[in-house]
C-alpha cells in the first residue's frame, strides 16, 4: 500500500453523453504544486492513517453513528417542489446511506460471487441529528431560501468556490461532530473563457485534514433519492448512490482506480483491484482492463467507481478499515457526536452490547432477560451497554425504578482486553449495590455509582446484573460531573531557546498539559522573540495526538521586518498581517479549531524553522490556552489498604497503597486509578505473585 495524498473530491457527469469526469486530480495537483504544508499535512495524516490499520488487529469493532444534518439550499419553492425536496425524500437518501454502508442494501446480491469474501458492514451508520450545535431540537432538515441571503443570487455562477464561500462557510453546522449534507440545484464551472458553464457536476466532498469551515459534502438535488424511490429527475443517478461516494470522500476514500489512474496508481487499499480509469455505464461482470486483465477482473460495483447507480452495491473490508482509520486519527468527534436516539435492542451479552456514545437517559430491557454475567460474576440477569467517552473526566451512573431491590448490581468494565471473550472480573474498575440518586442510601430503589474516571475514546462495559429480575423496564442515567468550559493559560518555561538559521530541525518549546476534558478552542498568546528578517520563520503547533496546526508560513517575506510579538486566535476580527510584531491578536493562517474535540492532556509542542541563512533569533515566551469541557469533578476518597500480605484483588479507584507487608504468595493484586500509591522500604514482592498498578482517568 502506497502513499495517498489526497484533497477535495469533485465529482462531474455529462447526462446528455453519459460521460463522467472528475477534478480530484487537478485540484489535487495544484495544491500539491502550491502549498509545501499541505502536502506535509497530508502525509502525515496518511501515516496516522496506516498505523491506525496495521494495529486494527487489537481493537475490537464498534459502531459508529454519525449525525446528519441536510442542508437544502432552495430558491423559494414550496417544500416538496424542484430543488426543495420534500422530508420524505431526505429521508430516502437517509436511508439508502445506512443500507449501502451497512451492507443492507437491497441490491447486496447482485454482488459477484467473486467478490462476496472481502464485501463489508463498514459498521457506519447515520441517524438525522436531533440536537442542534446550540443544544436545540431539530429535524435535522435545515432549509434555506437563498432570497433571504445578502451575497447570493439564483443567476449567479454556482461553482464550487461560490458555495463554499457564500453558503457553506456561513451555514454550516460544526462540522467536527456533524456531517453537512448540502443540496443544491446546480455546481457549476468556469470556462476556458470565463464563461459559467453547466458540466452535469454531481457533488464534491472533502476530504479529512482540510479547512474545517468547509468540511462537508455538497450534492446536486436531483441525485437525493433511493432504490426505494428514486430521484424523478435523476436519471441513471437518482438512487442516491452519490452520497454514498460523496460520504467515501469525506471519510478519506480515493477512487477505486486512485488518484491520477493508470497500472502504477493505486487507491492505498489492499482488497480492491487495481484499475486503470474510471467504469461508466454499468459494465458486464467480468470487466477486465489494461491494469486487471485476468482473475476476477476490476471492481466497477463499488460505491468509489463511477458506475451508474444501479450497477454499485458494495465497499470492501479495506475501505471500511481505512474509513474508520479517518474517523479515529482525523474525525474523533465523530466517535463522540450525539444522534439523541436511545438503544433500541436488548444488549443481554457483552458480544451484543448496546453501544452508546454520549451522557443521557436509556432505557433498559424489561424483566428477566439475559444471560450475560461473565465468569465469577453473581447474578444472571444481565443487560451490557458499551459507552465510549466523548470526553475524558469523572462520571456518575444511577438507575431509578427497579423492583425486588437489594439484589441489583452494577460492574463497569474497562476495555482493556481484546475482546468481551477475555473479560473477568479483574477488570472491574466500579461495582456498587445501591440506591438510584433520589435516594443514595436506599438498595431498593436503584443503583448507584459515584465518580468514575474515564478516558477519551476509551470504551468501557457497564453491566447490570440483577440476582432476582426486574418486573418492569427501567430507566438508567450517566452524567458528566463537574461541566462547563474551563479555560487555562500554560505558559511556557522552556524559553529563551536559539532559533537556528537554516535547519529544517528548527527549534521546539514544549508545554505540558496533565488536565483531560475535551477541547472546545485553543489560543496562543503571547508569542513573542527576536530574529532578524522574520519573512524567513515558519511556527506550527503540535497536539499530544499529533495534529500540526501550520500558524504562520513564511510571512512578510517581501518585507525586512525584524523580531515577534503576536496572539493567535481563530475569532480575532483580522487575519495575519504584516508585521506581526506588535503584540495584535490575529487569526492564525490556519485554524486551530482543527484541534476542537481533542484531549488536551500530553505534550504540546511549538516548532520554530528558519528556512533561509544569514540570520538568527531567540524565541523568548509564548502561553497556550486551551478551553476545555468535560475534565470537572473531584478524584474519589483515597482508602488506604495496609494488609498483610494483601490478598488478590481488583482494587477500585482512590485507593491508597502504604503496605508496610507483601503481596501474598502466589496472588494477583490491581490497583486501578490509584492517585497515591507509596511503596514502604520494607515491601516485597513473592516469586509467583502479580502486582499492577493502573491510573485510569483520575490524577
């Protein structure tokens, strides 16, 4: 598997001719030529992206819903008229994406036999978005009348940059936790003499790593549709299969025959046949070309060719594997972002937990079901969710409305093993036996857990277990303690550092943040320092998870301006200007809210590069605010435990460890997010005896 660097898709067909073509290429080609950052950005990414599949062998799959918001772009038309589809339709196109990417699709046997082996469930799926950024209710269904819009008019030229500019900048929703699914009635282009032309594009979409105030998908509205009910006007592309496609581009797919086609270009996965150029039509299986002239032939029925509608019905394992690599290494808000459905299935294993990906209310399965306890755990009644944190912090769980009580139990389970299989109750980091939060100290009314840590993307199982059976279906929450957006000044104290004059090494000035949370906005404040010709600087920022935020990239080259004094900040009033020595906030040259969604905890770094000789300087302070939610609440009591010898166990969080004794023969002992452990000059470990230590989430 190669190197892929890849840049916003743009999708065109010609209906009259049939004929499609595609700009991925060129515009590709001009960024590559144009901006040495962006291609450093992008082979960056690519390596995330490639360690994140080498390693796919230790996680265990999990689903991930992303919330959609259809944003129907529309000239005053009646809902349900031309390019303002009724909600039925969005819906249709809702659903044909679920089907497609969940391997569901209707037209699944039409897959040839020969390909069936590597045909995936991506294990993505879409839900409509019930919650707007502003913690509203919606539909998910915004539309807009373009006459109630000051920069755009319905006989202006739609091209790409126009919708960017005029509806998607100003429109979209944060598209780190949202997938914007924009609908318009036309994408145009510029001639070779300026004049707008109408080419049959279909959508563009872009890719991960981009600017994030265009991160979406836009899509011609007569390609909105479904097998079920096809777009009237879209032809041999009204079954919605272009938001498929459109969607693979957003999730870091390239076409099935790579980025510029031919034998020596490839699509960076391993089970898809190389192809030599894009499929048209709907070709007869086997289909073989100049790059796959034997075997099975090339795949023209996956969703990345440009075969017609009804000639796609497949992704393949590896283009699963990389869509999910995007969203874990550029996407992670996405693993966190609400659809505000409730579980609607039974979890009574923890094969088949129910999987919830943010703080609420849930449901839970009525009396008597499930069989799930593991090995050594009491009770048989057992219901499993599996909660993947949106944010790193301290939790608390109860439940209210539980009948025969005294028997009801809870085990939280952190996922620190390969599989449910290799659960036990060692990996027990919480377990209480009491009321729910009405009533604490009441057994029978509930169960009820107290400041649990938690991770970032960190799964863990919570497990009811229930020795009697409830009578009635109850209701359980888990909260967030503490909340809010806190915001920090770090100031650097590694400073005073030499800037050394043409090395692409430059300098680095490190920050360490040990608070978690979830980041909502970072700021840089107070960078300052000297250097003679600051044309000659580039300064980026580096996250603990290794986004690079290129800040400021040979700037004021054309000037003699000497030296350093800026504040960085995405919602300054004025973009980067020169010189920046005069201690202005500006906006950085690209945004840091790339880093929104992101742990904060772990070491930031800044990095300083001369790329031109003869002059030199002294970086002398800079501070980082990071703004954060999520980190609040208090580390549990300490307990202290000075037996001796300690017995086996799996120790809870806040416990102390002063033993002045052993660890007994042959025993295992854990101690999980202990925040003080304090090993006495005379403790002794046993040969044949285990003694761990974890520090999960609490500090």
């Amino acid at each position: 598997v190669g190197l892929f660097l890849l840049i916003l898709p743009f999708c065109t067909i010609s209906t009259q001719a049939q004929t499609k073509k595609c700009l991925t290429d060129f515009i590709h080609q001009q960024k590559m030529d144009a901006d040495p950052e962006y291609r450093k950005q992008r082979e960056q990414l690519e390596q995330k992206i490639q360690g994140f599949i080498e390693n796919t062998q230790s996680l265990e799959a999990g689903m991930v819903t992303i919330p959609v918001v259809f944003q129907v772009i529309h000239n005053g038309d009646p809902v349900g008229m031309n390019e303002n589809l009724s909600d039925a339709q969005l819906n249709s196109q809702l659903t044909q994406i679920n089907a497609d990417f969940g391997r569901t699709n209707t037209d699944a046997g039409n897959t040839p036999a020969a390909f069936l082996g590597v045909a995936a469930n991506t294990m993505i799926q879409f839900c409509l978005a019930t919650m707007d950024p502003n913690g509203q209710a919606t539909t998910g269904i915004v539309r807009t009348d373009i006459n109630t819009l000051a920069n755009v008019n319905d006989n202006d030229c739609w091209t790409p940059t126009y919708i960017d500019n005029n509806l998607v900048i100003p429109l979209a929703w944060n598209t780190a936790n949202y997938l914007n699914v924009f609908v318009v009635e036309r994408i145009q282009d510029l001639d070779g003499t300026n004049n707008c032309v109408n080419d049959g594009t279909l959508g563009y979409a872009q890719f991960p790593g981009g600017n994030p105030s265009t991160d979406v998908s836009v899509n011609l509205s007569s390609t909105i549709g479904s097998i079920a009910n096809p777009n009237p006007n879209g032809g041999a592309v009204g079954l919605g299969r272009t938001v498929t496609h459109e969607i693979g581009h957003w999730l870091n797919l390239p076409h099935i025959w790579g980025n510029n086609g031919g034998c020596g270009d490839d699509d960076g996965v391993a089970d898809t046949p190389l192809q030599n150029a894009s499929s048209m039509d709907c070709p007869t299986f086997p289909q073989f070309d100049a790059c796959t002239a034997g075997g099975n032939g090339i795949m023209f029925m996956n969703y990345m060719d440009y075969s017609d509608d009804n000639c796609m019905n497949m992704y393949t394992q590896g283009q699963a594997t990389r869509m999910m690599a995007a969203i874990n290494t550029s996407r992670p808000g996405l693993l966190n972002s609400q659809c505000g459905m409730n579980p609607g299935k039974d979890g009574f294993t923890c094969a088949n937990a129910i999987e919830i990906n943010a703080a609420g209310t849930y449901n839970a399965p009525g009396p008597s079901q499930g069989n799930g306890a593991i090995a050594g755990g009491p009770g048989t009644h057992a219901n499993w969710y599996r909660f993947t944190p949106p944010m790193s912090g301290m939790i608390k769980i109860f439940t209210c409305g539980l009948a025969n009580g005294g028997n009801n139990h809870n085990h939280v389970y952190h996922l620190n093993t390969q599989s449910c299989a290799s659960l036990n109750l060692n990996d027990v980091v919480y377990t209480e036996d009491r009321g729910c939060a009405a009533n604490p100290n009441d057994p029978s009314a509930g169960v009820f857990l107290d400041s649990v840590p938690v991770t970032l993307g960190t799964p863990i199982y919570i497990e009811w277990d229930d020795a009697q059976g409830n009578t009635n279906p109850f209701t359980w929450t888990l909260e967030y303690m503490g909340g809010g957006n806190v915001c920090t000044d770090y100031p650097s104290t590694n400073l005073n550092l030499n800037i050394p004059d043409n090395t692409m090494a430059g300098v680095q000035s490190m920050i360490s943040v040990t608070s978690g949370g979830t980041i909502v906005d970072v700021n840089i404040k107070n960078l300052n320092g000297t250097h003679t010709w600051i044309g000659d600087l580039d300064f980026t920022l580096q996250s603990p998870m290794g986004t690079v935020v290129n800040l400021i990239a040979d700037r004021c080259n054309d000037s003699d301006d000497d030296d350093f004094n800026i504040n960085l900040d995405d919602q300054a009033a004025n973009p980067l200007s020169c010189p920046y020595n005069s201690g202005n906030t500006q906006q950085p040259e690209n945004p840091l809210s790339v880093l929104n969604g992101q742990n904060p905890s772990g070491t930031w770094t800044l990095t300083i590069i001369d790329d031109a000789e003869g002059d030199i300087g002294i970086l002398q302070g800079w501070t980082l605010e990071i703004c954060a939610t999520g980190g609040g609440g208090n580390c549990p009591e300490t307990r202290v435990v000075d037996d001796s010898p300690i017995a086996s166990g799996a120790y809870q969080a806040g416990t102390q460890l002063t033993s002045m004794g052993t660890i007994g023969a042959g025993n295992n002992v854990i101690f999980r997010a202990g925040n003080n452990v304090e090993l006495k000059p005379n403790f002794d470990l046993p040969n044949n005896s285990i003694f761990e230590i974890k520090i999960e989430g609490c500090q």
